[in-house]
C-alpha cells in the first residue's frame, strides 16, 4: 500500500513532464542565449551594447530559478528570441492563430529594431548583416543544444560581410536547429498557411 502512495498518479507524472520540457526546450536555451558559460552570446559578445548586457544579467538571475512559460515568453520576447517563443508555442498544446505564427516567423529571421543583435544597437556590426542578425550578428553557436557543445565564434573576419555561401550555411544550420529541437506542437507552427 505504501508504495502505491508513492507512486505518482498521471496527472503529477504529465505535471512533471511538463516542467522538464519547459525546462529543456524553453529554460534552458534561453539562459544560454543570455549568458551561456562559453564565450558566446549576449553576455560574452563584445559587441553587444551595456544595455543589453545589463538586462541579460538580471535576467540571468531569474532564468536560474524554474520559471513559468508566461515569465519565460516575456523575456524570450524582450530579447528578440524567437525560436525560444516558437518552442514556448510548441509546448504550449493551443492552436495559435495563424496571423501569431506568420508573425513569429517573419520576426525569427527579420528581427526587430529594439534586438540585442540589431546593428542599432551593437557595435562595429557591418549594417548589411543587419539584415539578418541571428543569422549573420550573432556568434556561431546551435540554438538549442547544450552550453558545452557551442562554438561560440565569430566567423572569420573576411566572412563577417554578407556572402552568400556563409549565409546559407547558417540559415541551413538555423532551420535544422529549430526544426530538430522544438516539439511538433500544433501543425500551424510548421505550415502556417
């Protein structure tokens, strides 16, 4: 009989998956996108602004706790990380309006102005790869896997301007990434149409 007490029932095992997912596919990314141990992103890359830095560390801060999926939309939102809020939709088992999803995926690629890796606001940034800052602005680094597996590099400088074949690399790298590491969730995530 006491072992079937502690025997979780259904609903606290399905709780608990729950809470690994956010943690793994939500939390964690975007603590590695803020600070990440390696010498990668926001934190580590000189060329984001004290601005930046500054609310990267206060976020860090709270990141390191578990938090909810409204906290973590927030802050993923606040920092222009888009397919973090692709996976917070992945996991959250609602069916988005497909004008949200269309949005989501146009703001992943084309970031907006108020973005850590906008060349408004960084330094020595060529304004072309602006364009497409997590693509060509932010360092090297997978998107989603563990903090000891990034790279963490900038390319080559002869390679920072926009060329093509740097571009596509990284573009593919991208979509292999976010489709490869955010749960199926519902169908309009992948066609919106």
């Amino acid at each position: 009989m006491q072992v079937e007490k502690a025997m979780p029932n259904s609903k606290e095992a399905e709780e608990v998956k729950i809470r690994l997912d956010v943690a793994q596919y939500v939390q964690l990314p975007l603590l590695r996108e803020l600070e990440l141990s390696g010498p990668v992103l926001i934190l580590k890359d000189e060329r984001v602004t004290e601005k930046w830095k500054g609310k990267a560390e206060e976020c860090c801060k709270k990141v390191q706790l578990l938090q909810g999926l409204f906290d973590l939309h927030s802050w993923a939102l606040d920092f222009s990380l888009f397919h973090i809020v692709l996976a917070i939709m992945g996991l959250s088992g609602s069916e988005p309006d497909v004008q949200v999803v269309s949005s989501v995926w146009v703001s992943l690629v084309f970031q907006p102005q108020a973005s850590p890796y906008s060349p408004t606001q960084t330094h020595g940034v060529d304004r072309m790869c602006g364009m497409f800052p997590m693509l060509l602005v932010r360092k090297t680094a997978s998107f989603f896997t563990c903090a000891s597996s990034a790279q963490g590099v900038q390319p080559p400088a002869q390679e920072r301007g926009i060329h093509t074949q740097l571009f596509q690399q990284r573009a593919q790298d991208f979509f292999n990434s976010v489709k490869g590491n955010i749960p199926s969730g519902p169908a309009t995530l992948w066609d919106p149409c």
